[in-house]
C-alpha cells in the first residue's frame, strides 16, 4: 500500500470518528472537549448543506438539534440531498411530533400538492405549484373582537 493510500485510510478513519462524536485513534484523551466542538462543527456544516436543499426546516422546532442527533449515528454517504432523505425517513419513527411537518416538505418537495399545517401555532394552508409554494394563513379584521359579526 502506498503511503498516500495509508494516509487517505488514516484520515477517514479520524474524520470518521469526529462525526461520531468519539476521540480519534492515536489522539491524546484529553482531548475530548476539542473533539467533541470538532464534531459539532463538522455536524453544523452538514446541517447548513441539508438546509440549502431544503429552508422549510427552519420552520421545524428544534430542527438542528435533531438533526445533530441523527448525523452522530448516520455517517454521510452522499450529498446533502442524500442526508436530507435518510433523516425525514428517519424522522417520524424518533419524532412523532414532526407529522405536520413532514406533511409541508412533502408539498416543498412537490410529492403533495396541499397541505394543512401548524406553524408557530397558526394553521397555515399550503399549497404547491410547479416550483412555487404559498403558504396562506387566515388573517383577522381590523377592528373585530372575538365571537362580533363581521
């Protein structure tokens, strides 16, 4: 084996280890603090190329931490689409709570056509056209209380 094949097999391994959160073989101990903002920055970059590929996860709560979550056991094998994949598949068995979300990137993704979800507490319609989205939420009249008659 050549000593650039060595030396591309060596920094697999550390960086293989890095996104799983553990200190690389060969590296002192204690340097587990080190490791551990390494792994998290490594997890941010991956979050940010997910997020290009699909901004509707701003409006999942909690979206990086989740995602932090399921990188650390789920190495990349792939683009950003890829990861953006494996993680909605892998969403609602961890999650139940995301439903109404996966529901809106079903519609970004252009797999449904509407849908009906909760966002920040307002119920929002969306619907999805060709390459455009709307999100259409019901406003209140100016000037009206609870329970008047327009």
């Amino acid at each position: 084996m050549s000593a650039r094949a060595r030396l591309a097999g060596r920094q697999e391994e550390v960086l293989a280890a890095l996104l799983r959160g553990d200190v690389p073989p060969g590296f002192a101990p204690a340097s587990t603090a080190g490791t551990a903002l390494t792994t998290r920055v490594l997890h941010r970059k991956r979050s940010d190329a997910v997020l290009r590929v699909a901004p509707e996860l701003d409006l999942l709560p909690g979206w990086r931490d989740r995602f932090h979550g399921w990188a650390a056991d789920h190495p990349a094998a792939g683009c950003a689409h890829d990861d953006l994949a494996a993680f909605t598949a892998w969403l609602p068995r961890h999650h139940p709570d995301a439903a109404g979300w996966l529901r809106l990137h079903a519609v970004h993704d252009g797999r449904r056509r509407a849908a009906v979800v909760t966002i920040a507490g307002r119920r929002s319609l969306v619907l999805g056209l060709g390459t455009r989205t709307w999100h259409l939420t019901r406003r209140r009249r100016a000037g009206l209380s609870e329970g008047a008659a327009p």
